[in-house]
C-alpha cells in the first residue's frame, strides 16, 4: 500500500495543505491516522482515497434552472375577472352591509 504525504496530495488538487486538511476535517476525503493520540495528526493518503475524493467532488456544469431562457408558451390566456379599486370594493361591501342591516 502506498501512502501519500499531505502535500503530495495537495499538489495533485492544487489546493493547499490547509485546505486538505479542512477537507479531512470535515470527512470529505479519508485519510490513514499514523499519529500516536496526540494533538497533531499525521495524515497519510492512499492513490485510492485521492481518487475517491476526485471523483465525488467532479461536477457538471449545469445551468441554473430560474436563469435558464425561459420557453415562450403556446397558449394565450384570457382572464374574465374585472379589476376594481380597494376603495369601490370597500364602498360596495359597505353600501351591502347598510341594506342588510336595514332591511
């Protein structure tokens, strides 16, 4: 088995070390603990673990759907609902309160 050094597999990512290790921090890519339980860890990576990571992370460029050009529609739509004002509204619902509560 091969193990790779964190800056290895950095330069194959062209990321950092720093930036590695926040990657194995948050378990997007594993790694081989050689440490004894102490504070520092030494990370050790396999070719297999790279290729993993790589292949989870590789993403197709896809446009984002409320960007895309949106489709003409086929079909023109008529509505029958009449526009009135807030306050002809209001008049009338109170002008029909007054008659039924005078009648």
């Amino acid at each position: 088995m091969i193990l790779l050094f964190p800056k290895e597999v950095a330069e194959r990512l062209k990321v950092s070390v720093k930036t590695l290790d926040g990657y194995a921090d948050a378990g997007e890519i594993r790694y081989v603990d050689l440490s004894r339980g102490g504070k520092n860890k030494r990370r050790r990576y396999t070719p297999e673990f790279v290729e993993e990571f790589i292949s989870r992370r590789t993403r197709r460029d896809v446009p984002c759907p409320s960007t895309a050009p949106k489709a003409r529609r086929s079909t023109t739509t008529t509505s029958k609902s009449n526009v009135i004002g807030f306050t002809a509204r209001r008049a009338m619902l109170a002008s029909e309160k007054q008659k039924n509560s005078s009648g």
